[in-house]
C-alpha cells in the first residue's frame, strides 16, 4: 500500500462521509454512516484515505466477498484532482485485495457517468456484459 494510504478509523466517519457527500457519491436510499461503519466492523472490508494534512482527501471503500474484490465510494476533493490521488487510491484497493487473494476486482458506475468510466478504463477495466440486480432488506 503507498505511504500516502492508511485505513480510516471509526473518528473518521464524519469527515469521510462530507466527502462522499461533496463528490455526490450518496443516494438517499443507502445511509453513508451505516455503510462507513459496516466496511469497518469485519475484517472482510475497510476503507481507504489520503490525506493533505489533517484533511481527508480520498477515500475509497474494499471488500471481499470470498469470490469477488469490490470498491466502492472512490472520492477525490474536486481540488484535488488530476493529481493521480484516484489511481493511487485504486491500486491500494487492488493491494489489500491480492492481499486477501481475491482473484478478480469489480465496481459499478452509474450510467452517463462518462468520465469515471474513462477514469476506470484507463485503468484497464473492461465493461462486463452483466444486468446488475438489486433487492433492499431493510424495512
């Protein structure tokens, strides 16, 4: 993992999920504070920060769910941009998977957000022919 990459800690959340907020990252139907501490109550998930200081810059969220490596809520400050903090957040998430043996790495981008897929193509992530599905479980 770079040097510029450590794991968030619980005190974090607030400033974390600001910055999910910011990058218009959260939907009204999936609540960032339940998300944030579900990725650090096991040892399966975790998320990721850069800093600039004492302020978070970065952030993405990794888990593994024994067959697949998945991230999540990749944020970069919009002030930050274009300064390679999204690939060096990437390849953290892609470290902490191999780590773990996940033998492949998945994320999903909501429709017309072109640049993300550019961003994620440049990586060298290819668009899976897949209808991704989903069922909410809570009341």
């Amino acid at each position: 993992m770079s040097d510029r990459v450590c794991a968030a800690g619980v005190g974090e959340a607030a400033a974390v999920i600001d910055l999910w907020q910011v990058c218009g990252l959260t939907r009204p139907w999936n609540d960032p504070r339940d998300d944030f501490a579900l990725a650090l109550a096991g040892s399966t998930s975790t998320i990721l920060i850069v800093r600039d200081g004492e302020a978070i810059i970065g952030s993405i969220m990794v888990g593994f769910d024994g067959h697949r490596g998945w991230v999540y809520y990749l944020a970069v400050a919009v002030g930050h941009r274009r300064n390679g903090i999204g690939r060096t957040l990437m390849a953290a998430a892609e470290a902490w998977l191999r780590a773990r043996g996940a033998p492949k790495m998945q994320l999903m981008v909501r429709d017309g957000n072109v640049a993300a897929l550019g961003f994620y193509a440049a990586l060298g992530f290819e668009r899976q022919e897949l209808v991704a599905l989903g069922k909410f479980l809570k009341d």
